[in-house]
C-alpha cells in the first residue's frame, strides 16, 4: 500500500485492477523531460500507457476532466520517448483510470482502454 498522497494511492489501486485483469506492471511513473506516465503495464497483446486520475467519491469534477489536451500530449510525447528507449512487438495504448476513494479506501475504478491517441 502507497504511503503517501491521493494519486498515489490510485496508482496503486490501478495497478492491483489490471493485474487483476492479467496485465504485468512494467513501469510506474516513468519520467523523461517530456512528462510523466503514471502505469506501464502489458499483456499479451498491448503496452498500456495509463493515464490514472484520483478523486474523493464525493467529489464535485470527475477525474476525466482534469486529462486535457496538453495532458495528453505529454502522455503521448513521453510514451514515444519510451518507445525509443525500449523496443517491443506489442501495439501500444493509451488507457485512462478515474479511481474513486473515501477515508483511503477504494469506492470504484472507471477504466477505459484506447482513451486517446
């Protein structure tokens, strides 16, 4: 469990859901001078670059608004970077994570594969 910080906590939460979904971690927040990516995680078939976004259950905005456009375009620009840095066969993707949580405990995950592009 994440000792600190509302992100990280659904960073965590994230991570246990796509194992849970038979997903490998591979990376979690990868830095370049790019950006940053919260969760790189793999299975068979993709390299997820997830985008993971917290918010109390009672919470006025939902997590999804707050990935704007420039948000998603250091995602992209630092998953290419990471491209580079490391080959792979699988067809990348970028996924979204809206976690929902309440005294630290998680409420509900909305997950959504292929978010943007």
């Amino acid at each position: 469990m994440p000792q600190t910080g509302t992100g990280r906590l659904g960073e965590h939460f994230t991570a246990e859901y796509l194992q849970n979904k038979g997903y490998e971690i591979v990376e979690t927040n990868f830095k370049c001078r790019f950006g940053e990516i919260d969760i790189i995680a793999k299975n068979d078939r993709y390299l997820a670059f997830v985008e993971v976004k917290t918010r109390k259950a009672d919470g006025m905005s939902h997590p999804f608004e707050s990935i704007t456009p420039a948000k998603r375009a250091k995602v992209i620009k630092t998953a290419q970077f990471y491209l580079m840095k490391f080959s792979t066969n699988l067809q990348p993707r970028f996924d979204a994570a809206a976690v929902f949580t309440a005294d630290g405990e998680l409420q509900k995950i909305e997950y959504i594969e292929n978010a943007f592009y």
